[in-house]
C-alpha cells in the first residue's frame, strides 16, 4: 500500500473528483479527512470510506491555495507535506451541468477530464514519488490553463 500510515485532508471530497481520491487514498491505506462545503456529502463519503474498514473524518471546506501554502511551511519542520489540486472541467455530476458533449472543452486535450485521473495525480503527490514537491497547487485541467 502506497500510503500506509499516512494522513490526507481531500477538499471538496463529498463527490466526484474528491470521492474519488478520497476512496483511492483509503484503499492504499490512507486515513483520510474530508473536507467538503456540504457536510453532508462529506459524512457520505466519510460511511463509505468506513464501510471499507478505513478511518475518515469529514469538515468543512476552506481557501485551498493558501491552506496548502500556509500548511506546507508550518509544517516542513515535521517533514509533513501539503500539496493541492486544481481540477479542469471534468466528467462528473458538476461538469454534467454544462453540455460538454455538445461541444470541445477548452483545453488541448478537447475532453473533459475524468475523477480517476484526477485521483491518480493526488495519490502521486501523496506518495513518496513526489518527495521534492512541497506547498504547490498542480492544474489537472487537460492543458486550459496555458491557452
């Protein structure tokens, strides 16, 4: 299991990309806090992951980007790293909203993202394959950031 022992804190983990993460992470082992704007959605994913027989905790969400710095440089001292990321338009229950299978979707890639592949980037920051990045916010937006 790739995060035995470890702790992470999933925003926005009450649906879509956030569940998604939030069940890869608990599945390699994680214990996972949640933090979602819908505490309810946060409890619902919190039961699932413990249904798993993992440990999850839900809160409420808060400014990302800044949390993510502030917590990277409060606690490199324990060697605890805080990393975030930040999601394009994906396939999922929010993007369905808007008909993007009518359209291209502004990135390089022409598609909407899917959770999976956002829950593959956010295991990698998570595990000790990313041991040089610290406090940093990646785009997992398909390539829309650099057009």
């Amino acid at each position: 299991m790739k995060l035995d022992g470890k702790v992470a804190v999933v925003t926005g983990g009450g649906r879509n990309i956030g569940r998604a993460i939030s069940l890869l992470f608990a599945s390699e082992g994680a214990k996972i806090a949640i933090y979602d704007a819908d505490r309810g959605r946060a409890a619902a994913v919190a039961e699932e992951v413990e249904a798993a027989g993992r440990v999850a905790y839900d809160v409420a969400k808060g400014g990302i980007i800044s949390l993510t710095r502030d917590l990277a440089v409060q606690l490199a001292p324990h060697d605890i790293r805080t990393n975030a990321i930040a999601p394009g338009m994906s396939g999922s229950q929010v993007g369905a909203r808007v008909a993007f299978e009518d359209r291209r979707p502004a990135n390089l890639v022409g598609r909407a993202g899917h959770a999976e592949e956002q829950a593959s980037v956010a295991l990698f920051l998570a595990s000790g394959d990313s041991a040089h990045v610290w406090g940093q916010t990646i785009n997992v937006d398909g390539g829309s950031t650099v057009i």
